[in-house]
C-alpha cells in the first residue's frame, strides 16, 4: 500500500495540478488531504471545486485546515482577531469569503478537524495542525518533549500534519512517529516547490518519503497578482521566493 499526504493547497491549481499528477506516476492507493484549500491563493473557488468533485471517492480521505474554519465561520470579530497579527492574510480571508459560493464554504464547514485511518496494522492520526489545536506548529525546531506532549493521548502509530508548510519528522521515546508533510500551495522551503509525502506501508511498517515537486509558480504568482486584493502581491512574490509565514 503507498498512502500520499497533502496539505495547505492554498488554492495553488497550478501547483496541485503538478503534485496530483506527481501521485499519480507513484500509483498512490491513497491520498490523505490534511486542509486549508483555499485562503490566500490565486484560486480559491476553483481549488475547493476540485475536492468537493473528490468527496465520494474512496481514493481521498480529507480533513479541515484552521483557515478553512475561518471562511466557513467567518465573521468581522474572526477578520479582526487575525489583522492584529497579520493584516494581509486577514484582506485575504475577507476577499476569499466573498468569492466562494456557500455551497463551497458549506463544504469546508462539514470537514472533520481529526480523522483516523488505518493500513496494514498501522494506525494513522490525520491533523492539521497538533492532535490539541488545528493552529499550533509542529516545526523542525520543535523540542521533542513540546511534540511528546502534543501526542500524550494519542493511540495511532503515526500522525501526519501540516499547517507550518514546512517538512520535517520525529520519532518519539514511546516509538510514535509525526511527520509535518509540508505544503503544497505556499511551501516555505529553500526552493519553491510544492512538497508531499508518500508512505509505503507494509506488514506493519511504514517508509515516509518528502517529495519536492517543481510547477509553474510564476503563473500562480501571476494569478494570485491579478487578484488586487490588499496585499495580494506581496503574497504571490512568497510563491516565487519564500520569506516568512504571515504578513
């Protein structure tokens, strides 16, 4: 069995277009979408689109990201709570409320936040953020004992997160693993390239892959430009070259 995991899509079609087919040549069986589809890209409709097309089909097993819950509950008190830390990203949200229609935030409103999954013997705890928050970081620098605690009541093998956009993985005293499968749409690597995981599972031992796929950001970039909400370029200059999370 080889289980791909995505995350934060940030309705980048051009780079999912790049990574689905990317699953596609590994002949994945499997594809766990750990959320937030659509804030912030160049488009958000048309990436919410693609996975409500998905929601019947057994290939694809999705989660709720924390900016997801944003659109779907979004009110002037949410917009407000994230301009004070950062001003862009909340002119972006408003701009995505009203670009969705309600049956695509309806959509993101029926998510589950948590799912758990299993292949060959092997539990999976599907997140997007921690198993305690959809919002908190599980980065490289993490401490071990910071993602010991995060996973104390935790019953699978493995969980799998994202929301940091960037990758990277532990192995735990209590033989728990975590891995943060980085971002699709908006990755915060050294390269700007999409980033996935894909997990070999067999007689109940798993083999996690980071795989780093190149697409056309300059066209997102471009696209997500076009958008002349506040803020917008700054953000599709993150697409070409990564600085920080939040603006």
């Amino acid at each position: 069995m080889k289980i791909a995991v995505i995350s934060d899509i940030h309705g980048n079609m051009e780079a999912l277009n790049a990574v689905m087919e990317d699953i596609r040549k590994r002949e994945c069986q499997r594809i766990f979408v750990l959320g937030d589809y659509a804030m912030a890209g160049p488009e958000p409709a048309e990436t919410v689109e693609y996975f409500m097309r998905k929601r019947n089909n057994p290939l694809f097993t999705m989660i709720q990201g924390n900016t997801d819950l944003m659109i779907a509950d979004y009110t002037e008190e949410i917009y407000n709570s994230v301009k004070e830390k950062a001003p862009i990203m909340a002119m972006a949200l408003k701009t995505d409320v009203k670009v969705l229609s309600p049956e695509e935030k309806q959509f993101l409103k029926e998510l589950p936040i948590q799912l758990e999954a299993a292949e060959e013997g092997v539990k999976f705890l599907l997140v997007h953020g921690s198993p305690r928050k959809n919002n908190e970081d599980i980065l490289p620098a993490t401490p071990m004992e910071e993602v010991e605690k995060t996973i104390a009541n935790v019953d699978a093998d493995v969980v799998l997160c994202g929301h940091t956009h960037i990758p990277c993985g532990f192995q735990t005293s209590t033989r728990k693993t975590v891995i943060n499968v980085g971002s699709v749409g908006r990755p915060f690597t050294p390269e700007p390239k999409s980033c996935y995981l894909t997990i070999k599972v067999e007689a109940g031992k798993c083999v996690f892959e980071h795989h780093f796929v190149a697409y056309d950001n300059e066209r997102a970039a471009e696209k997500l430009k076009k958008r002349e909400f506040f803020g917008a370029d700054k953000l599709a200059a993150m697409l070409l070259n990564p600085r920080e999370r939040h603006f």
